[in-house]
C-alpha cells in the first residue's frame, strides 16, 4: 500500500474553512499526537470504507501549543476535526463546505467537489480519542451511526470519521 505524506498545517491550504480555525485544529492534532511522543512523521493507518497508510508531519509541540491546548477535551475534538477533514479533502470526492449547526447529529456539511451549490450533498461527524482500544474506537462508530442516522438530511452521504491518537489509527464509516 502506498503511504500518503500529509502536513497538519495543509489544513489551512485545501479547506474552505477560516484559515484559522484550520490552523487552531492542525495545531490540536499535533499536540495530542505529540502527547504520545510519536515520531515524526508519524504512520497512522486508515481503516474501515477507506483504507489508507498516511505519514502525518506535525512539527515542533512546543510549549505555547502545550499551553494553548491545554485542555485535553477540545484538543482531542479539534485535533479530530484536522485529521477527519484532510481524510475528506485528499481521498474523497468531496470537500469541507461548513460547520454545522447544534443538535443536527453532524459537525460539517460537505459538498461534491467542484460543487458550488449552496446546498449541502454530504455530511461529517467526527469523534476523536486521546488513548483507547479497537473495541471503543468500533463503539464510537456505531454511536456515531446511531446519531448520524437519527439526525436530519437522511439523502445526504455521510462520514463517520473516529480518530484515536495513541496508535494513531483513523477508522471511517460511510453511509
């Protein structure tokens, strides 16, 4: 298998999303992936409907990133968010369009590459995990599905994105 190289801070570059707050999720996934000491680049596997093996550059995680992330939670959930969306950007025919609103059993709307449509023709819920096994990030997933399916927009394709950090290991799930 092929092994994709991915900088965290591409974010920035592939998405439609702020430049900051692309930046503030790459920064997050670097602090929980260095949270594990993992080398540089590090391999992450890519497991479920898409199967890739990525060497993830993250740079330094010095002491600012430390104190700017400080709070694990919102790591774990921003750093998530980066991984997910440079899986959705680089190995899917689709790409960011925009955050989602509470309690809609997603995180972003997506829309079909090229698509300049203000309607949305897909969805992403991601989870992240700083530290767990196979069987939680397999619960995650069905959690995920069950919220996803529950939610509104049930024509639209659907990512299931859960990322686990300590392996790291991304699994996807598409409805």
């Amino acid at each position: 298998m092929q092994i994709h190289e991915i900088n965290l801070y591409d974010l920035k570059n592939v998405s439609s999303l702020s430049p900051f707050v692309c930046t503030n999720f790459s920064e997050a996934a670097a602090v929980c992936l260095g949270h594990h000491n993992h080398p540089e680049p590090v391999n992450v596997q890519v497991i479920g409907d898409l199967e890739q093996l990525l060497a993830v550059s993250f740079g330094e995680v010095s002491e600012q990133l430390l104190k700017s992330h400080k709070d694990k939670e919102y790591a774990v959930e921003d750093g998530a968010y980066c991984l997910a969306m440079l899986i959705i950007e680089y190995f899917t025919d689709f790409t960011i369009a925009e955050q989602a609103t509470k309690r809609i059993g997603v995180d972003y709307f997506l829309n079909k590459k090229g698509d300049a449509s203000p309607t949305p023709s897909g969805k992403l819920e991601v989870s992240g995990i700083l530290k767990g096994t196979k069987q939680q990030i397999n619960q995650r997933i069905r959690q995920k599905v069950k919220q996803v399916q529950k939610g509104g927009f049930p024509e639209l394709t659907a990512f299931i994105i859960v990322v686990e950090f300590s392996t790291p290991l991304i699994k996807v799930k598409k409805l």
